[in-house]
C-alpha cells in the first residue's frame, strides 16, 4: 500500500466531507450552529485553518470534480488540488461567462495530467503560465494592477530617514 496516497485519499475524503457537512447535507455533531466552530472544536485547528478546509472543499465539489477525484484516488496531492483550483480560478476569472467553464474543464484537465509528473511547485509555474495563454489580456491587468499597488514614501526622521512601503 502507497502511504503516501492513503494519506492523500483521506484528507481529500474529510475535505468532502467537510463540503458536504457545510452545505448542510448532513447535520452538525453536537448541537454546533457553525461548521468553522464544528472543526475548531472537534480538530483543534484555527478558524483559518478551518476556513481553508471549508473552501477546498466546496471548490472542488463546484467546479473541480475531476481533480477531486483524482485527489480521492490518491493521483495526486492536496496541494495539486490547491494549485489546480486556486491556478484555474485566477487564469478564467476575467474571461467572459461564455467560454469560461470550457476553459476551466481544459485548463483541469491539462494540469491534472502534468500533476502526473511535476511538484507542486512546477505545477504552480504551469498554472501562472496558463493565465497568460488563457486570458493574455487578464493577466496584464494582473500585472498593471501589481505595479499600481506598489507605494513607498520617504520620511525625514530625526537626522534620519524612515522608508515606508510595498513593492511587488
């Protein structure tokens, strides 16, 4: 048996569970009104932590039933899942409503066959890349938006200089 992919198989299970839990299909244990309070509880994790499980979770039953899937399977890891939504999500998100859930249903099934073969980490470079195939004009907009955040001041100090700021 592959630990690696048992492991990965019931993580992804308790992330659908969770999804399942929080769109009310099954009732909370204990009496509990809040499924992020449910978890903080029962896991003793932060209500961040809680959170992200909860939006993996509905993510992946909305619009990535093939990654979830292939997440139960133990094909690939959670953070493939994560960079697969999370890297479809800001590739599609300015197309028009048209063609953006055949674009997404591509864009899965491309990364999910390089998840096969590459970490996380390239996978997440394959997935910024494909913003710019998907959506070039979005992805400049990214880009314009990321310099137009950017912001440093220079104040006189004493004899010194404070510099405040945030670059991109």
């Amino acid at each position: 048996v592959d630990l690696r992919a048992a492991c990965e198989s019931t993580t992804a299970a308790t992330t659908g569970m969770v999804s399942r839990i929080h769109a009310g299909a099954v009732p909370l244990p204990d009496g509990q009104v809040s499924v992020t309070r449910w978890l903080q509880a029962a896991t003793r994790c932060s209500s961040g932590t809680a959170k992200q499980l909860i939006a993996r979770g509905r993510s992946l039953d909305a619009d990535y039933s093939a990654t979830r899937d292939a997440w139960l399977a133990g094909q690939v890891s959670g953070d493939h899942a994560r960079v697969i939504s999370c890297g479809i999500d800001r590739a599609v998100r300015s197309l028009p409503a048209a063609v953006k859930e055949d674009r997404r249903a591509e864009a899965e099934d491309l990364l999910l066959r390089l998840a096969a073969h590459l970490t996380p980490d390239d996978l997440a470079k394959a997935a910024a890349h494909l913003r710019f195939i998907l959506d070039p004009a979005g992805a400049d907009q990214d880009e314009i938006d990321d310099a137009d955040a950017q912001a440093i001041t220079f104040a006189r100090v004493g004899d010194g200089v404070e510099i405040k700021g945030f670059l991109a």
